[in-house]
C-alpha cells in the first residue's frame, strides 16, 4: 500500500475501465451502483429528520411517505443487496489470489463516494453528535448537559432517549463536533456531510492499517481488506450510519501496526487518540505495551524483565496522560466522558449476552411469577460486567508472551466487549473485525464472517429502528446471512444461473 497514490489511481481507473472483460472490475462497478441506490433510498427511508427543509425545497419530501416510501425502500435494500451480491463476489476473487490489494482499496474509495450525501443510515447518532458539537460552540459542557439544555435547529432530530443524556466520547471527538457546527452552524444537511468527511481518514487509515497488519503476520492484505474494511457493515453503517468508529477503529488499527513496526511513542500516541475519539481503543493499549516490552527486551537483553516493563509502562502511561491533557485543555473539558459511558445501559437488545439471557429469563419466568425484565437485567449486566473485566485481566495475561499472542488479545479483547457489555450494536462489531484483519482465517471462518456480516446489516431497519423482535426480519435476516457464507464457498448455491439462461459461475 505504499509509493505515490497517483500511480496508484490511474491503475485502478484502468481497473475499472476493463470491466466489459474483467469480473472484478464488473463486482466493483455493481457495488458502486448499489452505494448509488442506497444513497437515493435513504432520502426516503433512511434516519429521515423531522422536518427535511432540504426535500420540501425540492419538492421531494414526498418520498418519506405512502407511495413515495415504498419506492424509497425499493431502492434502498435494492441497493444492500447488490453491495453485498459484489462483495461477496470480489471476496471470492480475492481468496483466489486474482484481486490485488490495491484494488480492493480503490474499491473501498468507490463504494464510500455514494454514501457522503445519503441520509444517516441505521442509526440517528450523527444528530447527536452535532447536538453535542453545539453544547460546546455555546459554551455549555456536553459531559454535564444533554443536548435538551442547548435549544436549537438541531434538537430535533435527536433520538428521544438521547435528547438527556450526555456525551459519552472523549475530548478529541467531541472538539471535532464543535468545530464542524461552528463552521455549519445548525445546518443538518452541511453538518452531517462534514461529520463524514472528517472521519473519512479513519477508513484510510484503516485500510493502510489493516494492509500493515496483515503483511506483519504473513495474511494476504487483499483477503484482509476485503473483510476487514470493504465489508459493507463497516462501508454502509459506519459511513453511511456517521459513526466514530470509524476514525476510533482506523486510528487504533494504525498505531497497533507503528508498534509493531518499531514506532512505539508514535504508534502510542496514535492509540490514545483513538481512545480520544471513543475510548474501546483503550483496549489496545495494556497488549501494545507486552509488544513494546518484548522489543526492548530484544535489543537489551541484559536488562532484567521488570525493569524493562516498568520503562515500557511509564513511557506509555506518559503518553496518554500528556495527549489527553492536552486535547482535554483546547476542548475546555474535564473526563466527564467516562461517567456518561453509563448512558449505553438505555440500549436494549440480545446481540449482547447480559441483555439475552435477562430476557430469556424473563420470558420464561413470565407464566410463573410477576418477574420484569427490568431487575433481572441489572443482575445479568452486572454479572456480565464482572466477566468481562476478569476476561480481559486473563486475556492481557496469558496472551503476554509474543507479538501474534498480543494482538490476538487485543482481537479478543474486543470481541468481549461486544458480548459482554450492557449494550452492544451492529456496528461495534467493527472493532474486532479490522484487528480481525492481521490474521489468516480459513475459507469456512471466513463465511462466517460474511454471514454474520449480513445479518447484522439486515436484522436492523435503515431508520434506526431495531428489527430484532420481528420473526419475519430475524428469519429474514438468518437465511440471507446463511446465503452470503455459503455463497463465499459455493458460486450459485441456488443454482439460478442454469435456470436463467447464464453460463455456470466458475469463480
């Protein structure tokens, strides 16, 4: 992924313009068609605002309701379903070793362009983040008020549980919030297109991240990037969803690979902005500091074990407490962030273990006893929080002992957040996912990967709403993910090409 992007660019623009004869060129252009049709859809069926002044100017508010939504809905999972249809066809290319690296990140740029102008896509956070950028522009302090206390254009489109809750990211993000409604002023549209594009070198630096990690450990960095980056639960809900994890992911992914490369203080100090920005980047943090350690312990072997670490520790710890003071003090904010992280609790679904077992337990206690979900959660949350602080004690310890060792840690270390956290949602799986990407993973890993992937784009509906409760979404859901994996492994499970007139898949 090195040398001048502009060798780089025009060789994929000979890429692209080979598609008459070239199938993966044919994939990317198919995406690229269905970003476009997912854009166009989201104006209708997407995380639509309460009044869009944009629409009504244009005369085009008409595709948020009756008819109008129907075929805003048409072209919007019209739109999904070719994405993943080429994704899943470039994955298959790219295991077969014929889709270089380089392509694949082109792709990721082709496919993301679409995305800068559509409607939030499954979620509403991007209304609250401006919300929280303004809390700051006005001289109120988001870790103390919710965007309730900071009447303006923007409250309204605030999702109604979030409307008192303060902000639960770190100074960085929320300075950079600040910055953008100081330069859009209230204006939604300007505001939620700056929000993406500021975030835009996270998934650059995901993909030069992942591409590093990979050749590190000897994985092929198009197979990485294809799962790790391209998949389109990260393209779709993290650009299109506004989410900053997208910058979170992309900065932690590249200070794991500075590491790694020998660049420890830079490599650190990319993390802790990361954690900046949201702090689950923290979890890499105790695991780079064992590969910082075994690489002093290498070119100083004479150095005894505890002094070495205690050097490591300080000079880490250091790092983390200059830069956030730092950005801590240009944002006028204190660490108010991490009492807020208890606002997740308001989030209420069985994609995370805690959540399903209180409702499981509760559903079946239903018919014996007045049990609520209510007190049953606080148990099963709370237990769930004391297994994942001993998971991630007994990760950072017995994965100590080398480099791969240490970022499986980081891997599993988030993986367990996902789980066993109080709240957990689709796009948190993009966390592991990038780390995911240093690692060689079987062709039958893999497609669960690409299932798993696909169910959670579909289980959730495009305005934000949860679909986990509708028998039809989740068997929906279920068999499409079924589809996409074995897809991965078989072209034309189904056998459709024979049937439509279409020479065999041989890819």
């Amino acid at each position: 992924m090195s040398g001048s992007p502009l060798p780089a660019l025009r060789g994929y623009t000979d890429f692209l313009r080979s598609a008459p004869r070239s199938p993966q060129a044919r994939a990317a252009l198919l995406g690229l068609l269905g970003a476009a049709l997912t854009t166009t859809g989201s104006f209708g069926a997407g995380a639509v605002r309460v009044h869009d002044t944009t629409l009504e100017f244009t005369h085009l508010s008409w595709l948020r309701f009756g008819h109008g939504l129907v075929i805003s809905s048409v072209l919007f999972w019209t739109g999904i379903a070719l994405l993943m249809i080429a994704w899943i066809r470039l994955g298959r290319d790219a295991l077969a070793g014929t889709l270089p690296a380089r392509q694949v990140a082109g792709t990721v740029a082709l496919w993301i362009a679409p995305l800068l102008v559509a409607v939030p896509l499954y979620s509403r956070d991007a209304y609250s983040y401006l919300a929280q950028g303004a809390l700051l522009r006005d001289g109120l302090d988001p870790y103390v008020d919710g965007p309730v206390m900071n009447p303006n254009g923007l409250l309204d489109d605030v999702s109604g549980i979030w409307t008192t809750t303060t902000a639960p990211y770190g100074p960085l993000f929320v300075l950079l919030a600040k910055w953008v409604t100081q330069l859009c002023g209230d204006n939604v549209l300007l505001g939620t297109i700056a929000l993406r594009l500021v975030m835009l070198p996270g998934i650059a630096a995901s993909v030069w991240g992942v591409a590093r990690l990979a050749r590190h450990f000897g994985a092929r960095p198009a197979v990485s990037l294809w799962f790790a980056v391209l998949n389109p639960l990260v393209i779709v809900h993290l650009v299109g969803g506004v989410h900053n994890e997208a910058l979170m992911v992309g900065l932690m992914v590249t200070g794991i690979a500075l590491v790694l490369d020998r660049r420890h203080l830079l490599g650190v100090a990319v993390i802790v902005t990361g954690v900046a920005i949201k702090g689950t980047a923290a979890i890499a943090l105790p695991f780079v500091v064992w590969i910082w350690y075994h690489h002093r312990r290498a070119a100083a072997p004479g150095e005894s074990a505890p002094r070495a670490y205690a050097i490591v520790l300080a000079a880490a710890l250091a790092t983390f407490g200059a830069l956030f003071a730092v950005f801590s003090l240009i944002a006028g904010v204190g660490l108010g962030w991490t009492t807020a992280l208890a606002g997740s609790i308001k989030i209420i679904n069985y994609i995370t273990l805690p959540t399903a077992l209180a409702q499981v337990t509760a559903f079946l206690a239903a018919p014996f006893t007045d049990l609520h979900l209510a007190p049953v959660l606080i148990v099963t949350r709370a237990l769930g929080v004391i297994a994942l602080a001993v998971t991630l004690v007994v990760l950072w310890w017995r994965l100590r002992q080398d480099e791969r060792r240490n970022v499986l840690g980081i891997l599993l270390g988030l993986l367990a957040v996902c789980v066993l956290s109080p709240a957990s949602l689709p796009w948190y799986y993009t966390w592991p996912l990038a780390v995911a990407g240093a690692f060689t993973w079987s062709r039958r890993t893999l497609a669960i990967i690409a299932g798993l992937s696909v169910w959670l784009m579909v289980v959730f509906m495009p305005t934000g709403s949860i679909g986990l409760y509708s028998l039809w979404n989740v068997a929906l859901a279920v068999a499409l993910g079924a589809l996409a994996g074995w897809s991965l492994l078989r072209p034309d499970p189904l056998g459709m090409r024979p049937r439509l007139g279409l020479e065999p898949a041989t890819r």
